[in-house]
C-alpha cells in the first residue's frame, strides 16, 4: 500500500521541481520584445520639404535647442550615435545666422594692437569652416574678432581657445578659455578675453559643439 503513496509523492515532488527549474532558466530561452521610441526625434527631410522655409527654420531651432551635454550624456553610445547622425543630417538644412559687428572701441585713445592671426581650416568633409581668426590687445583689453566668417550649423556651438589646436574631442584639446556661445554661424563678430588669460598657453581657436564634443572648425595662431 505504502508504493503508490510513495510513486505519488515523487510525482508531484518532481512535478514542483519542474516548476521551479523553468521559473529559474525560462529567461534565458524566452524572447522578451521591447519596444520603446527613441527618445529624441528631428524632421526628417521629406517633412522639412513640406513646410515652408520658415515653419522649416523654427522647427529645427526648436529641436537643436532641446539638445546639450546633459541630455546627449543621458543616452546610450547607440542613441547618442543614431542622434548625431540625425543632427548632422539637419544642419546642412539649418538657416544661416549672420552677426555683422563693428570692431569695438578700445578704452583708451591707443590703437588695437593685432598680436595672433589664424586662418580657420574645416574640421572634417562634414564639419566646415572659414574666414579670419584674429587677436586685438589694447591696454588691459583683449578681443577676438572674427572676419569673412562661415562654419556648419549646429547644436550649441561654442568658442573655445584651445591648448590644443590639433585635438578632436575634449581630452584631446587640452586647457581650455569657453569664450561663449557661438552668436552666428556666418559674418563678423566679437568675443571678449579676460585680461588675465595667458594668450601664450593656447595654440588657437576651435569651434566645439557642446554636447557631442565634437570639433566643427579650427583656426591656429601658429599658421
């Protein structure tokens, strides 16, 4: 009598183990499907043809401006990868910004005094730039001025002088001097250096997108 207790007992023993052995190891067999939306999205460029220049330009400003450090930084390599190739897509549809300033008065009735002077080069096929870099001190001023001035667009574009003109991401460039964001991807314009700012320690000007680190222009005063 005891046997078929004991071949029923073992039954279900075996049956509870079964169990708990797929509740362990079914994940590793099973496919989970996951679908999320990427989390960031420019018009693409059928939709930006639809639309008329100007409902164009305020969509992409709207959507480069949603773009910095902190969220690029907040994605994985692979969306921050697919964004970058989406941005770089955009910019070659970006309006124009043109800034057309006067070279500003000096302090004092002594004149500007051009002490470097580089041309900028492109930084890449896709990352272009050109025109005049150049370096004005009078008395305890110290000015950059651009002239005959164009680079690519793009997201939060900033003026740096460098330590290192030849790097292409943020180790490689070294020192820094974040002269500010860049006012207009075309034209003159000036930028103001702290007098205490060693002009000796910097090899030169780069134009630096913020939140993917990359360089769009460089300009050496070593030329």
């Amino acid at each position: 009598m005891k046997k078929p207790l004991t071949i029923f007992v073992a039954i279900i023993l075996g049956l509870v183990a079964i169990a708990a052995l797929w509740w362990l190891f079914s994940p590793l067999f099973i496919s989970q499907s996951v679908e999320e939306s990427f989390p960031f999205e420019l018009p693409s460029e059928s939709e930006l043809a639809e639309m008329s220049p100007e409902e164009a330009e305020e969509v992409i400003n709207d959507a480069m401006e949603g773009i910095d450090e902190e969220f690029v930084e907040s994605l994985s390599a692979e969306e921050a990868q697919a964004l970058e190739e989406q941005v770089a897509a955009a910019s070659t549809m970006m309006p124009d910004h043109e800034m057309e300033e006067e070279m500003p008065a000096a302090e004092s009735e002594a004149e500007w005094i051009l002490v470097s002077e580089g041309e900028f080069q492109d930084a890449d096929n896709a990352h272009r730039g050109s025109g005049t870099a150049s370096i004005f001190q009078q008395g305890d001023q110290q000015v950059l001025r651009f002239e005959d001035f164009k680079v690519t667009n793009g997201p939060d574009l900033h003026v740096l002088l460098v330590e290192n003109i030849a790097g292409s991401n943020h180790d490689g460039i070294g020192n820094i001097v974040d002269l500010g964001k860049l006012k207009g991807n075309m034209g003159s314009q000036n930028y103001e250096i702290a007098a205490d700012v060693d002009l000796a320690q910097y090899e030169g000007i780069i134009i630096y997108c913020m939140p993917f680190h990359v360089v769009f222009a460089r300009a050496s005063f070593g030329q």
